[in-house]
C-alpha cells in the first residue's frame, strides 16, 4: 500500500515538474518529441515513444511507472 | 462525504483538470500509474496510444477484448478501441472497477491524451468543482 503512494507520489512530483518546466523543456529543443522524467529531470527523449521506452527498460527502470509526455510546440490547441 | 483531490495546470498550455491514479488489472495483468484529463465533453475513460506502450499491453492481449467496433473521435484524431472491462482504477484509498476504453488503431503517432469521463462520474456518484481562477478542483463522493 504504502509503496504504491510512494510511486503515485513520485510519479505527481514528476508531472509537476514537467508542466512547471515545459517552456524550459522547448528552449532546450524538446519540442515534438516524447520526453520521460524521474526526480525531476529528463532521463529519455525522442521522437518515437518505442525508442524512449527501450532508453527506460536500457536504464532497468519500468515504464509503467514513469512519466512520459509529448512536447506540443507552444501555443498549440487542442480541444477535446 | 470523500474527496478526491484534483490537479489544475496548464497541460501543453490549456488550462486543464487533471486525475492521476493506479490502473490494475487481474487479467492482463496490468498495474501502471495514469495520468489523465478530467473531461466532462467525454462519456468514456480512455488511456492513451503512448499508456498502451508504457504498460507493454501487447496487440495479442488488446485483440482479445470485448470490442466496440465503432471508432472514437478525440482531439482531431480517430481511434479504435476496445474495453478493458474489469480495470480497478485507484485514487488513494478509494477504488472503484469500470470499464476503460483501450485504442487498439489510430495510436501510431502515440500523441492523443487520456480522458477520465463522466462514465467515472456516474459510477461513483460524484460532484465536480472546478475553480479555473485559483485553479482548484476536487470530485466530491458521498459515501
């Protein structure tokens, strides 16, 4: 139990930093491509999410529990 | 009364409600972290093309779901689905069991969002407030 609030936890803690950094992320040339973060910084990225899944696995990490998002170029739309 | 404590953030700059939760299943077998956008527009829950891969839920698996055989129109995409229909979502003490729509086509850019739907909101019961000026929200469940 409490080890899967602590993986909800990180996982939150991990989103936050993405969604507060998300311009930073494109200044650093991110935009378009999927990015994967733990304890807040990047540790995969790529324009393919099968590439950044393998750079996780390659990293002994499980995927399922990491944050992975695509950088939309700014000021992009969408509606649901 | 319970209350489940929601995010509010600009999500690829829209501002956007946001659940995160554990999605298990016995059979798959599936256990991952999901994050998704809380979104009244959609009666469905649906996990996204890039969760499909995350939780390595392979083709084989997905094609032996129930299916829906119509396609989903979201965000300007199409996709194809099929329901996961004994998932356990679990949003800290409080889990509840629902069907969840898979994509099963359609997800090759892998870009489309997750919707946590009025499907969820019907199942528990619930009451959503959503303050987008001091970006607050919450569901509220009576017990």
């Amino acid at each position: 139990m409490d080890q899967e609030l602590e993986l909800l936890h990180k996982f939150e803690k991990d989103s936050e930093w993405f969604h507060k950094n998300i311009n930073k992320l494109r200044n650093e040339g991110f935009t378009n491509k999927f990015v994967a973060v733990k304890e807040s910084k990047p540790i995969a990225f790529g324009k393919s999410i099968d590439l950044v899944i393998k750079e996780i696995e390659a990293k002994n990490q499980n995927p399922s529990y990491i944050f992975i998002e695509f950088v939309h170029p700014k000021g992009k739309i969408i509606i649901l | 009364m319970k209350q489940i404590p929601l995010e509010v953030c600009h999500y690829d700059d829209n501002l956007r409600i946001i659940a995160r939760f554990l999605l298990r299943c016995n059979d798959p077998k599936i256990f991952a972290i999901i994050e998704a956008i809380v979104d009244t527009g959609s009666p469905i829950t649906i996990i996204g093309p890039r969760d499909v891969k995350r939780i390595r839920f392979s083709p084989l698996q997905r094609e032996r779901l129930e299916g829906r055989n119509k396609p989903i129109n979201i965000g300007g995409s199409q996709m194809f689905t099929k329901i996961l229909n004994n998932a356990k979502l679990k949003f800290g003490e409080l889990e509840i069991e629902m069907p969840v729509d898979v994509p099963i086509k359609g997800e090759e850019k892998a870009i489309q969002p997750r919707l946590l739907g009025v499907d969820f909101m019907l199942k528990t019961k619930a009451k959503l407030f959503f303050d987008p000026t001091n970006k607050k929200a919450h569901f509220e469940i009576e017990e």
